[in-house]
C-alpha cells in the first residue's frame, strides 16, 4: 500500500476520500432507514439496535423521524386483539339471528288441541280400551257403573256386543242417509266409526262402498275382523286422524260425510274455532258443484241453534241445514 501511495499519491487521496463520503452516507442511511444510492433498487439500509437506541430521544410523538412506528406488538396482545374480534362476530351473529327468528319467520302456531279433551287421540284410545275391557268382561252390559265424568249413550240393551252411540245406527240410515244420499255419486264416508253396526245398515239401503275412520288402531282391527273382506268387499276401514289429514284420496269423490260419533258437538263445546276447518275438510271430500254432496250430523243442538252454527261456521263454504229431523228418544 505504501509503494502504490507513493506512485499514485493523487488517486490514492481520491479514493479515501470516495471511501469517506461513503462511509458517512452509509451511517447516515443507517440512521434514518431511507434508500442508499449505490444498492439495489429496492433495497434500504435497516437501522441497528443500537442506533435505534441511540436516536430514541430525537423521535417525533408519531414514532420516530416523521414517520409511524413500525414496531411489532407483542403476540399476546394480539391474540386478545384476535378473541375481542372473534366475539364482536359471535355477538353479531346471534343478534341476527334473533332478528331473523322473531321478525321474519312467522310465528309458531299453538296447538289447537289444547284444553281439547276430546280433541285428544289419547283421550279416545283410553276409552276405547276401557271400552273393550269391559265388553269382553260383562258383554257390555250398560248396567255397570260408567267411568267418571261419562255417561253412556249407546241404548240400554243388556245383551248390547257393540257401542252403538245413541242405539240408532239403523234408524240414523233409513231416515237420514238413504233419502238425502245419492250412491252413484260415489262411497260413503263415515267419521269416527267406532264398532257401531253403520258399515252393515249402508249396505242394506243401497250403499255397498263406503269408507270408515277411527283414530285408534285397536278399532279399526276389530272393525276388519268383523267384516272381512271376503264377505264385505266394498268396506274399508282406515287409521286416520280427519281433523289433521282430511278424508282419504283422491278427494271430492264421496256423496256423504257421515258424523254420528258426535265430532260436530264436542268441537262445538271445547274447540268452536275449528268448526270451520272441520267443515272445509268435509267440503274438500265431497264432489264438486254441480253435484250435491251431503254432510249428516248427529246432533244434541237444537234444529235452530244448529242452523245458526252452521251458518256462522261454513256459510261461505256453502253449507246450510236442509232437514232436521229427530233421532230415536235421545234427544238427538
């Protein structure tokens, strides 16, 4: 180094003097983090430590030398950063989803069977096998005592084998079905069947089809053990709740709708607001205008206290009372 300072003395000074200049940019750049001419594009010097502990005094309220401090926070508290997010989103969420619950999505319908008894399919299966316990027992005798809050209403014959509502089933056919009902319109169809011998009089009087409902199973199997099929080809005999799923498919092909089970007064009694879906059922199950369809009733109401039901209940579904007429000496 000493021959080449002494050979190229000039160019020698020239070059410390480059090195100086460069050693003074280079501290300065590592001070201040801006770009150094002389690098790569792109490329700043990053301040040490040091230097940044050094310069600590000379920041500006906003982090330093003008600028923001880039400092990185420490990892728990952005995990708790993270977590106050995560519930803010989770608040969020249940917030619209109650909005969504209470405001746009109709509200639940309560069950139209409360304070129903009658209304229950319970209610009926306890009867029914108390019912049947108790034909099995003492053939039905109507002497026995009735169970609490009942009383019987299926005649007064000792040798009774089945649950004849009201003692009447012929008479019920003879006088009401077979004058009004027209049988090449289609089958009949009886609610509330129970083991009453209906099935058996409608045959009688020109009706050989007709369908038969119950609620409870064990009714329907005794009413199918009674008349098999073999013998009584045009009966059918159906589990099926009609105030829930209506009369069997297709619909609008039946020419009566027979109620002798008294659905009509006990909805009456314990639930009148379903009268007129009752009666919307039973239009949909008998046939279209022009045709007339029927629907027979056996009633404890008054002919005028029956004609204002049914008026309030289905007159704009076209019902109205044709005749009324008595039934046996029950009062109905």
């Amino acid at each position: 180094e000493e021959e080449e300072r002494d050979h190229f003395p000039d160019e020698w000074d020239e070059l410390e003097a480059e090195a100086a200049a460069w050693q003074e940019k280079f501290t300065a750049a590592m001070h201040s983090g801006d770009p150094m001419l002389g690098l790569p594009q792109g490329l700043r010097i990053r301040p040490s430590p040091a230097a940044e502990s050094h310069s600590a005094d000379a920041e500006s309220p906003r982090g330093g030398f003008g600028g923001p401090n880039l400092t990185p926070q420490p990892l728990a508290a952005r995990r708790w950063e993270f977590i106050a997010l995560a519930l803010v989103c989770c608040v969020s969420a249940l917030c619209t989803l109650h909005f969504a619950w209470t405001r746009l999505l109709p509200a639940p319908q309560p069950d139209w069977r409360q304070g129903c008894q009658q209304c229950q399919p319970s209610w009926w299966q306890d009867f029914w096998h108390w019912r049947f316990q108790q034909l099995a027992a003492h053939g039905g005798d109507p002497r026995d005592a009735p169970p609490p809050g009942m009383q019987w209403e299926w005649g007064a014959q000792s040798d009774a084998n089945d649950t004849d509502w009201y003692q009447a089933s012929e008479e019920f056919v003879q006088d009401l079905v077979r004058p009004y009902a027209d049988p090449s319109l289609g089958p009949v169809l009886q609610l509330g069947c129970g083991d009453a011998p209906v099935p058996e009089h409608l045959h009688r009087a020109g009706f050989p089809l007709s369908e038969h409902l119950d609620i409870v199973p064990e009714v329907i199997q005794r009413m199918r053990q009674k008349y098999p099929v073999e013998q009584w080809p045009g009966f059918t005999f159906l589990v099926r709740d009609f105030l829930s799923q209506g009369a069997p498919r297709p619909l609008g092909r039946f020419c009566a709708v027979l109620d002798k089970a008294g659905i009509w007064d006990w909805l009456q009694e314990e639930a009148p607001q379903m009268l007129p879906s009752l009666l919307a059922l039973v239009r949909q199950a008998l046939p279209p205008a022009p045709e007339e369809g029927v629907y027979i009733i056996a009633t404890k109401l008054s002919p005028p206290a029956l004609a204002e039901t049914m008026a309030e209940a289905g007159g704009n579904l076209g019902f109205h009372v044709e005749k009324s007429l008595r039934l046996g000496d029950a009062g109905v």
